[in-house]
C-alpha cells in the first residue's frame, strides 16, 4: 500500500516564517541527488515519497522536508519544518514553519532518540532496493504500516540489542518500497544507502 500522503498522527503546527535555512540548504544538496536517482520522487497518482531531516541544534528537534513534496526536484526553505518535539505518549508532533512536516516525522524523532549522535535521516522509496534488503535479511521492522505508533515500537526493537551506529540502516517490510538510512551526517547516511546499491548490483 502507498500511504504516504496521508498524515497519521496528531500535529500541534504554528505556521511561521521560512525556519532554519542553513538545515534546509544542507538537506537540498542530498535532496536533489537522491531526487535524480528517483528514490525521491511522486507515483503516478501523484502521491510523493521519500523524507529527509537533519538535526537541529543538539536537541531532539530536528529540520525535515515538508509533507507532499515528492515530486518537486527543489525545494526552497518554505518546503521544510521545524519538528521541535514528538510526545510519544500522546503521538503528537510540535512543529513549525511555512509547511507541516512530512507524515513520517515520528519515525524520523524515534531514530534521533535512538543515540545523539545521529545527525541525519533519509527515507527513500525504492522497489529492487527494499526486495534486496528483505531477501537478504537486512535489519526491518514488522509488517508495520509508516508513521504509526507500531512502527516507532519497532525501530526501537530492532536497536535494542544492536548499536545502530554501527547498523544505520533498515527496511519497512510493512510499507512498500520503504527504507531508512540514518548516520552522524548526512554524507554518512547518504553512503549508507549507496553501499546497499552496490551490495545489490553486484
Ligand atoms: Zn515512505
């Protein structure tokens, strides 16, 4: 199933001004590669897929890409939020900005809260990459779907014996072509990836 334009949790959001520019200028650099490749990108329904967030200051708040900007090959700082805080009691995220936050904010927070040094996220859609990972027993959460409080109690199972600083990277089996990489930067997170690629390719 492809769900992700639909907005599963509660959202506290204040419309503001453009936020966080320098963030929003370091994500786009990654964005718009990950763009060319198409493991961002929209369906033919329209629909977009694919997030990416960066830390924001030492907090667990953090920058991500707007909700429904797959398709857009750039995006100016009015495409992105500012999560200042996911409540995983309540599953509510605070945010601001010009846009609301991608609809997979919560996993995203779930990940920062996972070790403070991860600085960066990426979400990507990919169909050979996700069979990939699934056939060869890469790290994956249940058949979960995205952006549910079971998904945040899988990320959290799959590290809880395992550093993820060392396993920075997952497969959704519960959502259709989902994966996520994660590392100190996002030149760490955007390897992680690559190296997954090569793995498939050769
Ligand atoms: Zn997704």
């Amino acid at each position: 199933m492809i769900d992700d334009g639909v907005v599963k949790y509660s959202l506290q959001f204040t419309q503001t001004d453009e936020v966080a520019k320098k963030e929003c200028q370091k994500i786009e650099k990654t964005r718009e590669r990950l763009f060319s490749l198409g493991l961002i990108g929209a369906y033919d329904n329209g629909i977009g897929y694919g997030n990416i967030s960066l830390r924001y200051t030492k907090k667990n708040a953090f920058v991500i890409t707007a909700t429904q900007t797959g398709e857009l090959p750039k995006l100016s700082p009015k495409y992105y939020s500012l999560v200042k805080n996911v409540d995983f009691k309540t599953f509510t995220t605070t945010a601001i900005g010009v846009s609301k936050p991608s609809s997979e904010a919560i996993t995203h927070a779930c990940i920062y809260e996972l070790d403070a040094r991860i600085n960066a996220v990426i979400h990507v859609h990919n169909e050979k990459l996700w069979r990939f990972m699934l056939e060869n027993d890469y790290l994956s959460t249940n058949d979960t779907p995205y952006g549910t409080p079971e998904m945040v109690e899988d990320v959290r199972d799959i590290y809880k014996d395992i550093n993820p600083m060392l396993n920075n990277a997952f497969v959704m089996k519960g959502h259709f072509e989902g994966v996520v990489v994660f590392g100190k930067s996002l030149k760490q997170a955007e390897k992680a990836l690559y190296t997954i690629v090569q793995e498939l390719l050769n």
